[in-house]
C-alpha cells in the first residue's frame, strides 16, 4: 500500500484496518515492551506508526521517535501526542538514513509494500539505524493465515456439499485477488504484501539480524477485530509477530 491510500484511512482507520491494538487481540509485542528494564536510559523508534497507538506504551523510554510515510496519519499522531520528548515527523522507511541511532525499533503493519526491493531496502535501514545489540520487534500480516483462513472455507464447502465444492470455496476466499508465489493481495489499485514464515526469516538474515523468534498475534473471530470470515470454535487467525537482534 502507498501513502495515498494510507492518507485515505487515516479518518476511517477502524473500519478498514485489522488492528492488533484492537480490543481482546493477543499482542506479545505489548509484554515484550512492559518487561524492557531501563527505559529511561534507552531510545526507541517506530516505524509506520500510523495513528500512534503505542504512545502510552512508549512514553517512558528516554527518547521517542515516531514517523510514517502518510502525511493524514502524521498530523492526527502530532494532534494526539501529549508528551514534549516525544517527536513525530513524516518519513519513509525506504529512504530513511540512520546509523546507530535507537536501542529498540518497532514497526508494526507498516512494511507492506508489494515491490520486494523496497522491502530489503526498508529492511536493511531498519538494521543501519539499530545500536549494537539492539532489539527489532515486528507487526507483519501472514501469508499462512490467509491460507488456513482458506482451507477452513474449503472444509465448510464440504461439509455443505461435495460437487463445485472447490469452485465455491475459491469464491469466498477471494482466490483471483491473491498471487500466493509473491505473497499479494490485489484489490483495484490496492497492492498489499503478506509474509510467509520463511520470507520474514531469509530477509532478516541477509540484513543481519540474528535471534530471530516469531509468536504469533492472536485475533478474534469478531468482525470488529478481523477482517476474515468467522469460524467461531477454530484455531484463531494471526499476524507474524518478530523479535530480531541487531
């Protein structure tokens, strides 16, 4: 997705993006910040902040960077923040230039860019901008989740029946809008990257990000909080959650 459709969500964020901030999600991204020891000593950067939703959750640390690439997004942030160390200002994670700069980088939902170059590029910036031993924490969609989130379509097609079940089935999931090789979801001019397990660790590793662990982010099945189809009783759809070490 490009900064003209991040601009055109910025009044109707809610309506249009699965959050993991939402309600009853199980963020691990929220547990790993709370146990960080020494705030006050350490600087901290979020990438693609969006709306800023990690304000109070950031607000302790000794120095706060904030910046997304949306302009909208960046002045609803500005009128939001409430704290003088905090900064916020609009960037793009593809052209951003620091060297050494933060203890900890968080982006979450942010690196969806469908073109891979910009995604190494975006990658390998966030890893110039980390101090030594710095700690990277990652939001991304999965790739896994969409087709799980399909054979559970499949499955209840069926149940239903067994002839054009397949056929129907490719119907709901909205199969044509999906390039499972790139990992792409294509609505009009909406592009957006998914990530499969197996993307996520082989691009960190070529930036040289090294401890590498993934949990997952656990979302409802409520139509508030998801933008899937629900299947109340199943194994919850999820996001990647990463934690790298520079």
């Amino acid at each position: 997705m490009e900064e003209k459709e991040w601009n055109k969500l910025a009044s109707k964020y809610h309506e249009e993006i699965v959050s993991p901030f939402y309600g009853s999600v199980k963020n691990p991204l929220i547990k790993e910040l709370r146990k960080i020891k020494g705030k006050k000593k350490r600087s901290v950067a979020e990438f693609g902040c969006g709306l800023f939703y990690l304000m109070e959750e950031l607000k302790d640390f000794k120095k706060v960077h904030a910046s997304d690439f949306a302009e909208n997004m960046v002045k609803k942030a500005k009128k939001k923040n409430k704290y003088k160390h905090i900064s916020i200002k609009r960037e793009d994670m593809r052209k951003i230039l620091y060297k050494d700069a933060f203890d900890i980088i968080i982006s979450v939902n942010a690196l969806l860019m469908p073109s891979l170059p910009d995604i190494k590029q975006s990658i390998t910036n966030l890893h110039k901008a980390l101090k030594e031993k710095g700690t990277l924490f990652l939001i991304l969609p999965s790739m896994e989740a969409v087709l799980y989130h399909g054979l559970l379509i499949l499955d209840n097609e069926l149940k239903v029946k067994q002839k054009g079940a397949v056929k129907k089935a490719k119907q709901r999931f909205e199969n044509s809008k999906y390039d499972l090789f790139l990992g792409l979801y294509k609505e009009g001019e909406e592009h957006q990257k998914f990530y499969y397990k197996h993307e996520i660790q082989y691009f960190l590793k070529k930036a040289g990000f090294t401890d590498i662990s993934f949990e997952k982010v656990l979302y409802p099945w409520d139509k508030n909080a998801s933008d899937y189809e629900p299947f109340p009783g199943e194994e919850q759809i999820w996001d990647w959650f990463v934690k790298a070490t520079k």
